[in-house]
C-alpha cells in the first residue's frame, strides 16, 4: 500500500527581504492603486485639485492671525504666511499619507479577503497622491514667494532630503495603524487627535527661535522637528537643524518604519477575519 506524501503549506518566513520582494513583483498593482487614489480623492467635489492649494493656505492665513498678528511669534525674518507654509508642505504632505494609510485596509475589505496579495501595498498606495498634491502645493508656493522676492538657490537640495524622511515617518506609523485599525477601530478616532497634538508639538506655527533654550532637547526629541526645520531652511533660508538632530531624525524614522512594518506583519495574518 502507497502512502500519499504530506504537503504542508505554510505562510512562510515574514524577513523583511522577502516582504520587499513581494512588493515589487506586485509593482502594477501598487500603480494601479495609486492611479485609483488620485483619481477617485476629488472626484465629485467642486473646486477638485484646488483644494490641495486652498487648505494649506487658509491654514497659513489663521496661524499668521492668531500666531503672527497676536502672539508676535518669532518668524527669522520671514513674511509670517510664507513662514507657516513653507512648514505646512512638508506637514500636510506627513499627516496626509499617515492618515489614508491607517484607513487603508478598513475601507478596502473586498481586496483583503477575496484576493492574495502583500498588503503592505495598501498603505504604500497613498503614497504617489500625497506626492502629486505636494508637487501642487509646492507650485503655489513658489508663484507667492517669488510675489515676496525669494528666488531658488542651493538650499533646494535639503527639500527632497526632507519629503524623504517625512515620507518614511508616515510611512512608519501608517503600517501600524493601519494594522491596528483593523483589530482595533478606536485607532480611527484616536488618530485624528493625535495628529492634531503632534501639530502643534511640531515646528509648523513656531520655530526653535522661539522655544527657550532648557527646552531644546524636548523639542528636537519629535521626529518631525528636524525634516519640518529643514523643510523651511531650504525654501526660505531660515536657520537650519543641527545634523546631530537630522541624525536623530533619520535613526528614529527608519526605526519607526521597521517597528510599523513589524506589527503590521505580525497582524496580517488575522485580517481577513477581523476585518
């Protein structure tokens, strides 16, 4: 009698080499994705892509209100609308992926249950619109601060270094959140609020020149201080971080990226049922 061999199918080792393969064998479907998020985010909406410019520069009206008109809040010599947008580009381009990635899996249940593919894309997706409305926003930028007298200079080169390790923050924290909001919906609402605290916590409507000194080390141990200090550095010549705290920056951004992608794998296997 013929014993018929055992086949085990298993999920295999999560590395961090594999994941990165899967993502890239599965490279259409991430544009694909993308291509639908763009499509789709202002589709019925009046004013459409305007609305990328209109937000952050209404934001930038009331902070030079209250901040600029009220509260005399330092701006290193700046006009104090170009002073909060310039910082606003690099933030709405940060709290706009960390956002759609953490709704990622929750409003895509047909695609995670019925098709096999490495999630990971999902919250990877938003990214090419976040960048599409950062370009956007960028272009509106530079016609008003042209308007003021500032011209482009070398300084540019911090810009991308910037987008960069904002993107991987986000990036970072959108896996997590995007994984726990499937296990836990209150991620949903507790992170609207979190990242209205981490706003103001962050160098948006201030900048260090207006932190007292005891309190520095406080405040470069946010993450997004340095990249939004650069971010301003490079499109207006403020005064730049310091590389110890660009350094801390980037350490805490990949460690952040690796602990996100950890939990979101380390869930995945169990969305399908809870989601």
């Amino acid at each position: 009698m013929t014993v018929a061999p055992v086949v085990r199918i298993d999920a295999g080792r999560a590395s961090p080499l594999r994941a990165v393969r899967e993502i890239w064998h599965f490279r259409d479907l991430f544009l694909a994705l993308g291509t639908r998020d763009l499509r789709l985010r202002y589709r019925q909406t009046f004013l459409g892509i305007a609305w990328v410019v209109l937000q952050p520069l209404a934001a930038a009206g009331i902070f030079a209100f209250v901040f600029g008109r009220i509260a005399r809040v330092p701006t290193d010599g700046q006009p104090y609308v170009l002073f909060a947008l310039a910082a606003l580009i690099g933030w709405n381009f940060f709290s706009s992926v960390l956002t759609r990635a953490s709704t990622s899996l929750v409003q895509n249940p047909q695609l995670v249950t019925r098709v096999y593919f490495p999630r990971l894309i999902l919250p990877l997706a938003v990214i090419p619109a976040a960048l599409v409305d950062l370009a956007v926003t960028v272009a509106a930028f530079a016609v008003i601060a042209f308007a003021q007298g500032h011209a482009p200079d070398a300084r540019l080169i911090g810009f991308p270094v910037a987008v960069i390790m904002l993107g991987v923050l986000a990036a970072g924290a959108g896996f997590a959140a995007a994984a726990l909001a499937v296990r836990y919906r209150d991620v949903q609402y507790l992170l609207p609020v979190a990242i209205q605290l981490a706003l103001y916590a962050s160098p948006v409507a201030y900048s260090s020149s207006a932190v007292p000194a005891r309190w520095l080390a406080f405040y470069y141990a946010n993450p997004l201080a340095a990249p939004l200090e650069l971010m301003r550095w490079s499109l207006l010549g403020t005064p730049a971080p310091s590389l110890g705290a660009l350094w801390f920056s980037v350490g805490a951004a990949v460690l952040l990226l690796i602990i996100g992608a950890a939990i979101f794998r380390g869930i995945e296997r169990s969305f399908a049922d809870e989601i």
